[in-house]
C-alpha cells in the first residue's frame, strides 16, 4: 500500500516539535472524525442524561438548551482546532497548554484532561450496564429487574473495561474500524429512533411543547435539581445535558500523531464531530420531548425518562428490541473511543516526564502493535477504580457524567485561555486552519461559556463534583510550587530543546523500525 505524500510532511512537523513518530500513523480525515463523533454519542449523554435538561426547565430547556449548548460546543471545539492546527501532537491540550501558558500551566492542564477523561470511560460504562440492563435484559429479555445488584454492576463494568482495553491494545486498526462503525450506527439507530417516536407517538404532536419553559426542579423533577424559584437560573443548569453529552472531542487532537496530514484532518474533525452531533442529537432529543404522552408525569420520572417515554411508544417490538441492542451497543463504542484518547493523553504526558516514577514505563510503546499499551492498560485501571469511589449504584452514574463534563471543560478552557493572551505575543505560528479576526473573540466565548459550566457543576445535587474540582486546583497549585515546578521538564519548547531531542527521535523511531 502507498504511503500518503503528506505522511513525511506529518513526521517533520512531529520532528520540528521534539517528538518521534512512534504511534502508527493509519488514520484518515473520517477515521480523526469518528472517533470524535463515537466519544460525543449522542446516544449517550442525549438519553442517559435527558432529566437533567428536562428536569430543570421542561421542554424549553430540550429544544432551546440543546440548541444554545451547542454553539458553546462548536466555539470550543473551533478554537481548539486553531491550536490543534498548528500542534498536532497527541498530547494536545496538555502541548498547547504548556507552548501557550507555560510549563506549569500545561502540567495542570494536562491533569484536568486525564481527570476528565477518566470521568468520561467510568461514566459510559456505567452507562453501558444500565443501559443494557434495563434496555435489554429486563426490555428485550423480560428478566427481573429486582435481581440485579451492586455487585452486578461492578462485575459487568469491570467485564466491559477489560474488552475495550484489550481492543486498543492490539492496534489503531482495528479501533477505527469499530470506531468507524460506531459512526455508522450511531447515525442508523438515531434517524430509526427518530422516524420510530415520531410515527409511534401515542398523542398528537404538539410542537409548542419546544418553547415550553416549565420549572421542573424540586419534587415535579423527581430531585434531579433542588428546587429553585428562578426559571432562568433552571435553564442554566440544564445546559449541562448538552454539555455532557457534546465532550470527548479532543479525542481529534489525542490521535493527531495517528492521523495523516494532521494539522487539517484534525480541526475539521472536532468541528465537524460536533456540528454532526449538534444537529442528529437536537432532532434526537425532540422527538423524545414530542412522543411524551404526558409532559408532568414525564417530569416525575427522573432518570427513567426515557425508558417511560419508549415504552409508550406505539411502534413494533421489533423496532425497540433493534434500539435497545443498538443504544448499548454504541455506548460500548463510545467508551472504547473514549478509552483511545485517555491512553494517548497518559502516553503523551508520561513521555514529557510528567508522571514522577512511571513515565519511563508509562509511555512505552508496543513494537508489535505500535500502541501504548502501558498506559491503556493502567487508564483501564484507573476508570474502573474511579467507578468503585463513586459507588455501585445508579446515582455513580450521575456523579461520573457530570465529573467528565466539568472536568473536561475546564480542561479545553485552559489551552484556550492561553492562547487568548499569547496570540499576536509568544504565538505567531498557526497551522493551515486560521480563525483569522475570530480568534480572540471566539476565545473569548468559549472561556466564558467554560466558566458558567464549571459554576453549573458546583450546583446541588452535583456539588461532590465542584468540591473535587476544587479540591483538585488546590492540590496541583501546591504539589506544583511544591515539587514538580524543579522536577518537572516538560515538553521541548525552545530551538535548543528540539534540537537535544534529535538523536533521541532516531533512536525512538529506529527501534519500533522506523516512523510509520
């Protein structure tokens, strides 16, 4: 098979930076896209998390929430491409953090990011067993659902975490070829989910149901929110459905050293992951909304939403049987992809020296396989530990998502912050995707809209979230001035620095027999 022209042009934009090209490069421009449109899943957040829009401001909070949330979703996700462009390294936020704001800002970049991305796989395999829980062993199957325990959760999450780091394990072929199909059937099972709630709907469609706003929270949204007087403040919280369910999407950035000709697949892979999963997830979530046999009896349901809304659903068994494996399914994906971008993130920061006593053994890379198995393997670990903290019911699951998207918005907020005050400065170098006179304002934004979601996650119920949020800067600022701010060398980011790492490139690459 040829080798892409632009695949030298990608080795020496990694060399020019200070890095070997020691992953292999297999990915195409769809390949970057789906990972991104696989970790977002909008068949994840957009229906695990569906009560914590619906159970804020109504249907209001649905159709124009969702709709508000994503336009915060693309302005993050096109600054980031902008620095994506000019550093495709699979470190991303952590390398720009630390070119754009400095070594310590990077280092605690780059924490938040595996926090988050650790939030991200724990959530979604929780999600994934409840999800085929209820979906398929009680919906399909017709199995009790009084029968299934904690300890059925763990084992089932442990089971599920193991097999996606075993696929990850053995290549980045055979993850984008399951990430690309999870692309596919994402699309699939949403536009029959959609088609299936509209046609089957119990009860006429009633689309004033869309600029409905109705204060849900307290008892009429079953607790999702204590209740507050205010229907703006209502519409605020909502927005962390969207939120949630619209991140992962520098999971792009993560692969950039897998992907060809980088510095343009890359940009235009977040921004065209999330466009996609603005626009399916928007049609997703409103049909759910429109198909509602009763809007206040919905309300009361809580997280079983959903579940309510498909159950009264006048389409054929057939049809929901087919959505339910398909809705497990694709979370399953979701995470594998999610678990990509967590191992490459370790792999990245570990091979900078960021990880004091396991970075030599955090990013080595497998000669065989040509991925970075120790840090799949101990970011497999980590989800799975970080899930028994959270605990081995239902509401870990709440605790997890809304972790990931605070945790990861803060995250992408930090490079892009940066970047805000360093353009025209420290940074004058871009790569062929340009914002031109929209840089700083877009900036701008996207740091503000990242503020309001961090505040949304200091909000009850999810307020253990803010603490450890909190909790977490307070720790980095002091074991930063404490010890790793003499300790720790970062990336190369002066002419000197790219240069003493030169024989160490030839080395790297000839041992795993060339950049390939």
């Amino acid at each position: 098979m040829a080798v892409p022209s632009h695949h030298d042009e990608d080795v020496k934009v990694l060399h020019s930076m200070g890095y070997s090209q020691e992953l292999s490069r297999r990915m195409g421009g769809f390949q970057n896209f789906a990972i991104s449109f696989s970790i977002i899943c909008i068949l994840a957040g957009g229906i695990g998390a569906y009560t914590v829009a619906f159970g804020a401001a109504g249907g209001g909070s649905i159709a124009i929430g969702w709709i508000v949330g994503s336009v915060f979703a693309l302005l993050v996700a096109a600054a980031m491409g902008q620095i994506a462009s000019a550093y495709p390294t699979a470190g991303g936020l952590y390398h720009w953090g630390s070119i754009l704001g400095g070594k310590g800002w990077g280092w605690a970049t780059a924490w938040l990011n595996l926090l988050g991305l650790l939030f991200v796989v724990s959530s979604v395999n929780y999600g994934v067993y409840l999800l085929l829980k209820d979906l398929v062993l009680v919906g399909v199957l017709g199995m009790n659902p009084e029968d299934f325990t904690g300890t059925h959760l763990i084992i089932a999450v442990a089971i599920i975490t193991f097999t996606q780091a075993v696929l990850n394990y053995v290549g980045i072929k055979a993850t984008t070829i399951l990430t690309d199909f999870s692309g596919y059937l994402i699309m699939v099972v949403s536009f029959v989910l959609i088609a299936g709630l509209l046609f089957g709907s119990p009860v006429e469609l009633d689309f004033s149901r869309l600029v409905t706003f109705t204060n849900n929270t307290g008892p009429a949204g079953a607790e999702t929110w204590p209740a507050t007087g205010s229907l703006l403040f209502a519409f605020i919280l909502g927005l962390l459905h969207v939120c949630y369910t619209i991140t992962g999407f520098d999971a792009s950035a993560h692969t950039s050293e897998e992907t060809r000709d980088a510095q343009r697949a890359v940009p235009k892979g977040m921004l065209t992951a999330v466009f996609w999963s603005a626009v399916f997830g928007w049609l997703l979530v409103v049909s759910v909304l429109l198909a509602m046999p009763d809007m206040t009896e919905g309300a009361s349901k809580g997280w079983s939403v959903f579940f309510y809304v498909l159950d009264s659903s006048l389409m054929p068994d057939i049809v929901k049987d087919f959505l339910a494996i398909g809705i497990v399914l694709a979370n399953y994906l979701c995470a594998l992809a999610g678990m990509t971008s967590l191992s490459r993130m370790i792999y990245a920061f570990a091979r900078d020296g960021g990880i004091p006593g396991c970075s030599k053994f955090l990013r080595q890379v497998s000669p065989k396989y040509r991925t970075p198995g120790a840090a799949i393997w101990v970011g497999a670990a980590l989800c799975f530990v970080l899930g028994l903290v959270a605990g081995n019911d239902a509401n870990a699951y709440i605790i997890l998502a809304s972790g990931c998207a605070v945790f990861l918005y803060v995250s992408y907020i930090m490079p892009i912050g940066a970047g805000l005050l360093a353009e025209g400065k420290s940074w004058t170098k871009k790569g062929p995707f340009n914002l031109g006179v929209w840089s700083k304002p877009i900036a701008l934004l996207a740091v503000l809209g990242g503020a309001v979601l961090a505040f949304v996650g200091f909000q009850p119920p999810y307020q253990l979230v803010g603490y450890f949020l909190a909790g977490a800067v307070v720790l980095l600022i002091v074991i930063w001035f404490a010890f790793e701010k003499s300790r720790f060398p970062g990336p190369p980011l002066t002419e000197a620095d790219v240069k003493a790492r030169q024989a160490e490139i030839a080395r790297e690459e000839a041992a795993l027999g060339g950049a390939g």
